[in-house]
C-alpha cells in the first residue's frame, strides 16, 4: 500500500471475486476464527481492512454495532455497496482507502480485521503500529494471512509483498506495536492445483489485543 509498490489491478478482478468457491469458504473459516477468538458482540466498532467484496465484513456485520468496510479498490466497494443495497444490511459503511495509509478513518475502533491484505503490505510492522493506535484500550486486532511459502500461492506476483509469515514474526510484530495476550491459530489450508499435484497454503489468524 505504499505509493511506489507496483500494485494488481483490484477493479478490473472485483466484478468475478466471488466466483471462486475457495475465496468464500476461506472467508467463512476466517470468520469463523475471529468468533472464536474475539468474540465481536453488539458493542463493538469494528474496522475490515482490505475488505474487498466484503466476504469476512457481512459475515461479521450481524454480530456487530457497526462495521467500517475499508478498501483501496472502488471496484472491490462497488460490489459490497450492491451487497449491502440487496441485503438491507445497514451497520456496515464503505470507505475508500488511499494507497498510502488509512487515510482519515475515524478512529476509535473496538475490534481491527484483516483477511489475506498482509501480504500485499509492503512495511506490515508499521501498519501494526498505526491500527493499534486506531483501537480503544482493550481492543483487539485479528489478522489473517498466509503462513510462509514457497512463493508459489499467487498465479500473479503482481503487487506481493510477502510470501506469507511465520507465526514467529508475525506474533512479534504484534508485540513490537504493543500488543498483549498475542497467538497465532490455524483457520485453514488453501488447496490449489500446482502441475499435477495438489499444494496445500496454510492461513493462519493472529490476534492481540491493545
């Protein structure tokens, strides 16, 4: 998300980001995980950066007082905002992210997410930083991405960062921003068709709290 990272063309993909059966089953599991480990309630703000379509928000929503959507991608929101329109689901609000940062989100938050964004972040440790900056005392921050891999997840390496995390280092970048009660839980394996055999990626969630 810095300004001179060469960044994947998030818009043009948005309109068919759902289509992929492992994307929604993969957001139905980080969701699932967040639950177990956050327990969101009905008095909580919450913030999804790098919600795309809004797989993990809506998910979340109904669990929630409100929900800030957050993307850098205007496609992405389009297609949450026609979500949100077919749905009458009203707690949620779209916000269109500079490229750079956070822009002026109004912080305070109860509870951060994020779902499979890390590894598009060039310096994640200072993103760390700032959301724990954005959280009331007490908040959480649950981050879900890939764990270390070959570099062979992605059919286009445009825009990544990262080839996943160690729980190791993602734990200690959460620890170095401040965070408390840090651990790192597996949500599930990403299955893909490599050649003729079958890889499997891990995601795992870590979360803290402020």
């Amino acid at each position: 998300m810095t300004g001179q990272q060469v960044r994947r063309d998030f818009d043009s993909a948005a309109a068919n980001w759902d289509q992929k059966e492992r994307r929604v089953k993969l957001a139905h599991a980080v969701s699932d995980a967040i639950i177990r480990e956050a327990h969101p309630d009905s008095s909580m703000r919450a913030l999804d950066f790098g919600c795309g379509t809004g797989l993990v928000t809506l998910l979340l929503a109904p669990l929630v007082r409100e929900i800030v959507a957050a993307d850098s991608s205007r496609g992405m929101l389009e297609q949450l905002t026609c979500k949100l329109k077919d749905s009458g689901i009203t707690n949620v609000t779209p916000f269109l992210l500079p490229h750079d940062g956070l822009g002026e989100l109004p912080p305070p938050f109860d509870l951060v997410v994020s779902s499979m964004t890390m590894h598009h972040i060039a310096d994640v440790g200072d993103l760390i930083k700032t959301f724990q900056a954005t959280l009331s005392p007490g908040g959480q921050l649950c981050i879900a991405d890939l764990a270390t891999e070959d570099g062979s997840f992605h059919d286009d390496p445009t825009g990544i960062e990262h080839h996943g995390f160690s729980n190791q280092e993602m734990e200690r970048l959460f620890c170095e921003a401040g965070f408390s009660n840090v651990r790192t839980v597996r949500v599930m394996d990403v299955e893909k068709q490599r050649g003729t055999d079958i890889q499997k990626y891990r995601v795992n969630l870590t979360t803290g709290r402020r």
